[in-house]
C-alpha cells in the first residue's frame, strides 16, 4: 500500500523582532519599515503589533574569598532589593560560585525559600568565573521570554575547566544578554590565572568582558568602592 500523504499549509507566519538603535529599542515603526525575505523571495507583511515579553535574570555572584565582610552584605541587600524591582511576570535565579557553583534559587521557588538562601551566602575559595558563566549561557530557557545573565565579579578566573575562547564561542551560540559588573581595580591584570594555549590566553579582566557584552547584546559596568550595588543592578535591569 502506497503510504498516505498529508498536505498542509499556512496563511499566517509569526516573525518575532526586535530594533534598536544605541542599545535602546527604536519605536513608531509600521509594516512598511521592515522587509522579509524567504530564501530570498520577498514575503507580504500584514500587520506589525508591540509586546512587553517578561524578563528571566540570572544573578551571578561571585562569593570566593575576595568578597567579604561588608562587600558580602551588599550583595545580600542588591539581590533582595533587585527582586522587588522585577515585575509580577518577571523570574529571579541566583547562582553563587567560588570554585564550585551552586543554584541557590530558582525561577520557581517562593521568597522565604529566596530570603533564606541569600542569608546563606559565604564566602570563600578561589573563582570559577568562565564556567559558572557558560553554565548561565547553556541552561534550558522558557519560549516567550527575555534571559538576562548579570554577573558580578572581579573578573579574574582562578579555577575553571572551560577558558576564555571556549566562554566566548558559548556566548556567540546562546541567547541570553550578559551584563557583567567588574568590581576589579584594574581591568588590565590577566582575565584567567590558569595558563592554556588558545588564542585569548593573555585576555584581560576588562578586554574579555567587553568581547562577552559585545557577542550577547550586553554591556560592562564598573563598580568601584563605595558605590551603590543596587542601583547597578537596577540601572542593568
């Protein structure tokens, strides 16, 4: 018996874009501002219409044992006061990382559960920066939502597998933004205290996270001393 053939077709096809101009999203723009081409051919717009789609944050932090003290309770405040900046369809994800990486909250898990992981927090260990960052850019993402990664760090890896070209090829195939907040005093000293043979073995703090930012869509932030954690992290947000 012949094996049965089934035809299909469709009227209406949904394109998802988004437009900006220096970082910022370009608005006012009709069907006649864009053109669409299938394998070349030009395609008839119908109708164009503008949505907010919900954001996912993963927070990245690196609690090794640079960060203590009074650094490590404005990391407490900064998380605590950048889930209430999220709206209501919004989703918060923590992640800490010395040598290890460890999830801390999940998009799931209600504020008390939240409230107590973020007291948790210590500190201690060298730093796995490139591998709890290509962790960030693999995880499995919901459809129909924004992925933010923020990482906050010094910015020099001490103790991953993966090394910086590997990084950089993960954030060139992966969809989430990387926004990195360097709290480093000097951007210049070596991105990685391991020694590799690959072509961006001698990258710096700064020249590497500027690559990271520039291959995901995201941007550096300095932190320096006495400065305000949390109105970073809502200023990236």
């Amino acid at each position: 018996e012949p094996a049965p053939v089934f035809r299909t077709s469709a009227d209406v096809v949904s394109v998802e874009a988004a437009v900006r101009r220096d970082r910022r999203p370009v608005t006012g723009l009709t069907a006649a501002d864009f053109e669409l081409l299938d394998n070349g051919v030009p395609q008839e717009i119908t109708n164009i219409s503008y949505e907010k789609l919900p954001i996912d944050v993963t927070v990245l932090l690196d609690v090794s044992a640079s960060v203590t003290g009074s650094a490590l309770d404005e990391l407490r405040r900064a998380v605590r006061q950048l889930r209430t900046d999220l709206a209501a369809q919004d989703r918060l994800r923590l992640i800490t990382f010395d040598m290890r990486i460890r999830r801390l909250v999940d998009f799931s898990d209600p504020a008390p559960a939240a409230d107590k992981a973020l007291a948790s927090i210590g500190a201690a260990g060298s730093s796995s920066i490139f591998d709890s960052l290509a962790v960030g850019l693999t995880t499995a993402v919901a459809p129909g939502r924004r992925q933010l990664i923020v990482l906050f760090s010094d910015g020099q890896d001490s103790s991953s597998i993966s090394d910086a070209e590997t990084l950089l090829d993960v954030a060139r195939r992966n969809t989430p933004t990387v926004a990195v907040v360097l709290a480093s005093q000097s951007l210049q000293r070596p991105a990685s205290l391991l020694r590799n043979s690959t072509k961006l073995a001698g990258a710096t703090i700064g020249g590497l996270a500027d690559q990271i930012a520039s291959n995901t869509g995201g941007f550096v932030v300095a932190f320096a001393p006495g400065d305000n954690l949390s109105s970073t992290f809502r200023r990236v947000l």
